[in-house]
C-alpha cells in the first residue's frame, strides 16, 4: 500500500478524524490539502504536517468547486478525497430547530455531495481516482437524540453508493468509512455549552462503556481506514462502507 506522491484533499483537517489522517498521508509521502473553515487551528496543524492549508466553507459548491480547480492546476491531477468534515447538534424531533436541520444538513450532506461532484468530474475526465466519504455508525442503526446527525449521515451513505455506481467502471471508486464512537472534539459537545473536564471525563466513560472494547476509537484507527480506500490495495472495493466502531454494531 504506497500513497507517494499521491494528490489528496482532506476537509475537516482542522482536528480528530480529519487532521489525525492529514498527519498519516503526509507520514505516507502524499500531497495533502487540508480543507477547514477553522483557519487557526488548521495552519497550525500544517506547521507541523507540512500539509496545504486551503481555508473553505465546505458548505458552499463555489468553494469546494474552487479548492478542487486550485489542486489540479497546481498539481495537474487529483488522486483521492477524505470527507472528514461534519457538524453534530444534540437536539431530537421534539426540539430540533429549521435552523440546526439546515446547518447539519448544509455542512454534512451538502457539503460532501459538493466536493464529491467536483472530484468526480475531474477524476473521470482524468480516468482514476479514489473518493472516501465519511457517514457514520448512525446511518444505519440511528441515536435518540441527534436527528438531523443521523439523517445526514444516511445521506452520505446513498450519496456514496449512488456516486459508486455513477463511477463505476470509470477507474474511480467510491467508497465510505463508519465510524463509531470516536476520541474527537465533536464527541464531547453537549448541546452548545461548555461541559467542565470532569463532566466530559465522565461522559467518555459512559460512551465507552457501551462498546464491546469498552474504549473509544482513536482518531488515527479511523484515519487508517481511510488510507486503505485511498490506496490501490483496495482496488475492487466500490460503494463499499467499513465499519469501524469496536464491535458495537455487532451486538
């Protein structure tokens, strides 16, 4: 499994799933544009990586459209994308607001449709290339409590599958990742306010109690996962989604 020199753009590359993969791509001698609207945290995080840092609103087509235009001209091919970025906003049918739906569904659904259509278009013009989605354990099973999350993410899921069997036979795959309960900045937010140390500790220790592991994932193991989707060692995988989640789908 080599990634030299491999052109990839990863979007949510500012923290967790997505800066933990912008590190192992660049461990892996890729080029890697790391996509994030949080323009501090992101430079900073390509101080260290030496990844291109590209500030966008990933829920705005114009901007995805323009990040992807800036790749191929600067490197003359695009070889695969990671969807890490996404929104999460704790509130069930009985309290989700127009508002939170839409900003999930903005930044989650479209936003990984947008960047998707752009990858798609110049990869199948360019005859390869690799697109991973990211969705998530609650495409399939859902949470109380967390509608307009599970709902994007099973639209990531069809996306995904729909995109595969557009793309087949293109030499461009389509595939997606599920993760589980993940060690993120997203996993210990509670409803917008600011949880003290102690209440987060606790809430982890809930969280990972229900998992057959009984720890959370580390944003790396979920990283891997992407690294193989990415790569030609999973060459045959199309519309494929793996479960990565420590067994709690299994129960």
């Amino acid at each position: 499994m080599t990634l030299k020199d491999k052109i990839i753009i990863v979007t949510g590359a500012a923290s967790g799933m997505g800066r933990a993969a912008t590190e192992m791509l660049c461990n892996e001698g890729a080029v890697v544009y790391a996509a994030d609207r949080q323009q501090e945290a992101l430079e900073q995080g390509c101080k260290t990586t030496g990844a291109c840092p590209s500030v966008i609103d990933i829920s705005c087509s114009s901007e995805c459209d323009a990040l992807v235009a800036r790749v191929v001209q600067e490197r003359g091919k695009l070889d695969g994308i990671v969807n890490f970025a996404g929104v999460l906003k704790r509130t069930g049918i009985l309290d989700c607001t127009d508002d939170e739906f839409d900003f999930v569904m903005n930044v989650n659904v479209k936003g990984c449709f947008y960047l998707c259509r752009a990858a798609a278009r110049v990869m199948k013009k360019q005859g390869f290339g690799s697109i991973v989605n990211v969705s998530s354990i609650w495409s399939d099973v859902g949470a109380g409590g967390v509608l307009a999350y599970c709902a994007s993410k099973g639209a990531v899921s069809q996306i995904t599958r729909s995109a595969a069997l557009d793309l087949a036979g293109s030499g461009v795959r389509v595939n997606e990742i599920r993760p589980g309960e993940t060690n993120t900045p997203m996993l210990a937010s509670e409803r917008g306010r600011s949880l003290t140390q102690q209440e987060i500790d606790d809430k982890l220790k809930q969280i990972a109690a229900t998992i057959p592991e009984k720890r959370l994932a580390d944003p790396h193991e979920i990283a891997a996962a992407a690294l193989f989707l990415l790569s030609d060692a999973s060459s045959y995988m199309q519309g494929s989604a793996i479960t990565v989640d420590g067994g709690y789908t299994a129960c």
